[in-house]
C-alpha cells in the first residue's frame, strides 16, 4: 500500500527532524563550552545508537507487515544493528563512534540490497540515502574532533 503524499511529506519532515540531535551534538563537539563537549559526544553516542537500533526496527516490521520468502533471513537480520549499537556503548568513545559509523554504512548497504528494498516504497530510499549521508558525515565530523581533543 502505497503512503498517501501528506504521510511521504510527514516521513521527510519527521526524517530531518531526527538528524537535529546529531547536528547539534556534531556543533557541541566543536563549539561548546568544554564540559559541553564530553556531554554532547555521549549524547552523539547515545542517540546514534539509539537510531541504528531503530533502523533494523524498520526492517522487523516490514518482515511483519507482508509474508514474502526471506522474512526469517529479514528478522534475523534486523537484530543485527541492535547487536552493533549496544556494543558500540561499551567501548571507549573513538571506538564507538566507528563501530557505529560502519553501522550504519552496513544497514545502508542492506537497505540498498534487492531484499532491503522489499516492501518499501521507492522514495523511501531516498530519503535513507540522504539521511544516512548526512549522518555518516556527522560521525567523521565528531571523530575528527576527537582526534583533536
């Protein structure tokens, strides 16, 4: 069933708007008074973890939604950013920030995949696309920090 426009435009809208923590974190990192900084790169961590657990939450769904041949390959597979976020909160910050950017570079590629797409509209990609992007970029951004601190 294809998403009537006004429900596209809210996924766009609502898309953007969750990459707010990640741009305000990113500035933080760099502009704020230093005792900001250490909380804004947890607070990085912290969300980025929590949107890539969600991510395979998309594809859970999805695999719930329709009976298709490779649901089980779906769910099991939607476990796996979950399995890479929680993980990625228990290692110092520079190895977390990686162990989520590449993350979210897999669940990408996957979602790129002809069974990622399954089930999903195709401007749904797009929008992932860019959000993935951006967020990727923001990952180097806060590691550069890092680098520097």
């Amino acid at each position: 069933m294809a998403l009537l426009t006004s429900e596209r435009s809210t996924a766009w809208y609502l898309g953007l708007a969750g990459l707010l923590p990640f741009i305000g974190g990113s500035a933080l990192v760099w502009f704020g008074p230093i005792a900001w900084q250490v909380t804004a790169i947890y607070g990085f961590i912290y969300y980025s973890a929590v949107i890539l657990s969600f991510l395979g939450g998309v594809h859970w769904g999805s695999a719930l939604q329709v009976s298709r041949a490779g649901n089980i390959r779906r769910l099991l597979l939607a476990m796996v950013p979950s399995l890479i976020a929680w993980p990625a909160l228990l290692f110092n910050v520079h190895t977390g920030l990686w162990v989520l950017l590449l993350g979210f570079l897999l669940i990408g590629g996957y979602d790129l995949s002809r069974e990622g797409r399954e089930g999903f509209p195709s401007w749904y990609f797009k929008l992932r696309g860019l959000l993935t992007l951006v967020v990727v970029l923001l990952h180097i951004v806060v590691l550069f920090r890092l680098s520097g601190l």
